[in-house]
C-alpha cells in the first residue's frame, strides 16, 4: 500500500537549504510551465497563419483567373474599337502593354537588388567595432567614440544623430 506524502512543514522551521531547494523548484516549474504555454500560443498562431495562407493562395487563384478573363475582354474590346477587321491586334497592343509593364518592374527589381548587395550586416559591424574599441582602449574610447546602448533597438546612426 502507498504511503502519503508528509504534510508540508511550517515554512519557519525549514533549513535555509530546504527553502533554496523549494524555492528552485517552484522556479523550474514556472519556467517550466512558462515554456509550455509559449509553445502553445505559437501553435495557435501557426495553425492560423497556415490556415490564412490557404485562404489567401486560393483568393489569389480566383483573382488571377478573373484577370484573365478582364484582359481577354480588354484585347476584345481594342479589337472592337480600333481594329475591325483584325482580331489578332488587339491581342498584341494588350501584350505589348504587359511588356512594356514588365520591363519597367525588372527595371525596379534590378535597382533594388543592386542596393542591397552585398547583404553585409553594417550595423553589427560597427557596433563590434565600437564595443572593441571600448574594451581594448578605455581610454581612448572615453574621448568621444558612441558607445552602443545595448537597451535601445534602433541602428547606431540614430544613436549617433541623437
């Protein structure tokens, strides 16, 4: 037959060495339990996020499908005003459009892939810098080098305009 546990002890009469032993324990099972409740918000918020990007990949079907039938309509359309006898030049004045749409956003992309390579961390790099410079020459670095305040969040050069 089990036994019962023995009641708990007056708090007053435990050993400094039971109340650190109590109190690490009821420390490892809060973060314990912190952890697990952690682990199931992000779980929720997955789920929703995958659900949503479902959703969202399907209204993108349908909308793409729709464009489809507008664009047809639209070269139909030109064809109808501008050029009775030729089905087919309403179709590539359309094109060209498309074209001429697409040059211009691999122009844009061109651009922006240009200014952000290479994908170097600057900021970090400076800032290891400085923290260098403050531990190898205390001196020197009290003369005016920023120091990086590690609570602030913003890059350095907002500290430095500061």
């Amino acid at each position: 037959m089990a036994t019962a546990p023995p009641p708990p002890r007056d708090p007053s009469t435990k050993t400094v060495g039971e109340l650190v032993t109590d109190v690490s324990m009821q420390t490892s099972a809060l973060v314990r339990e912190e952890i697990e409740l952690a682990k199931a918000e992000i779980r929720e918020k997955v789920d929703k996020l995958i659900k949503g990007s479902v959703v969202g990949i399907v209204a993108g079907v349908f909308a793409f499908l729709a464009l489809i039938l507008i664009m047809h309509g639209i070269a139909w359309l030109l064809n109808d005003l501008f050029f009775d006898t030729n089905v087919w030049a309403g179709f590539f004045v359309e094109a060209l459009i498309f074209l001429i749409a697409a040059a211009a956003a691999g122009y844009f992309a061109y651009k922006s892939l240009q200014a952000g390579a290479p994908p170097t961390p600057d900021h970090a790099i400076e800032e290891a810098k400085l923290t260098k410079a403050v531990l190898t020459d205390g001196d020197k670095a009290d003369s005016g080098a920023v120091r990086a305040d590690p609570t602030l969040n913003y890059p350095s050069e907002a500290r430095e305009n500061s």
